[in-house]
C-alpha cells in the first residue's frame, strides 16, 4: 500500500459555487478576484477558488472588521460648540436678513448675466 502524498490539491470552486455558500453575489465574488481582494486564480479564462482559503480569508476579515470597529468607537456625530460658546457669549454679527440680501444681490447678478 502506499502513502498518499503530502501534499493534495483541493477541489477548486468556481464563483457560484462561493457565492452560494458566502451568500454574496456571484458578479461581487467575480469584482473581488479581480482586484484581488479575494484569494483566487485564474485558470484560463475562469477563476477558481479554494473553498479552505475563501474560509480563512473571511474568518480574518471579520477579525480586522471587529479591530476596525474597536478603535473607531468614539460617536460620529460629536457636538461642535457654537458660535457663541467659542467667542465668550457673544452672538455673530452675520444677520438672517444679510442672507436674504446676499442671495437677491446674486440673483440680480444672474438674471443680468442670462
């Protein structure tokens, strides 16, 4: 009898077959091989995947996803001060009234123009 060899190569998948098991669109599969952000190769025209690869690949995914999320926890809509709080209580002098004036003065400026 005799050993099998060390090293045997898998069954290779095509896309459907990941998208299938991934739930991921085959065209999005198909998008990530070539730009090579999904480990594949391209036999001929057709490309192929390792199912064992796409497993490992996606369990290190979501690792960095989790890390990713950890580091960025803090809100993203933080409150900015206003305008009076930064300058000691003092309102701006800009008036609702000057935004009125300003947008006549450039509408005057683009019926002139048309």
């Amino acid at each position: 009898m005799t050993a099998a060899p060390a090293h045997v190569m898998e069954k290779r998948v095509d896309a459907h077959a990941i998208a299938e098991r991934t739930g991921v669109p085959r065209r999005t599969i198909l998008a990530l091989a070539q730009r090579g952000e999904i480990p594949a190769a391209k036999i001929g025209r057709r490309w192929t995947f390792s199912p064992a690869r796409i497993e490992a690949w996606i369990i290190e995914q979501e690792a960095l996803n989790c890390q990713s999320h950890r580091v960025d926890s803090r809100p993203k809509n933080r409150r900015i001060a206003s305008y009076a709080a930064i300058h000691g209580g003092h309102r701006s002098s800009f008036e609702a009234n000057d935004t009125e004036k300003a947008y006549a003065q450039l509408m005057r400026g683009k019926r002139k123009g048309a």
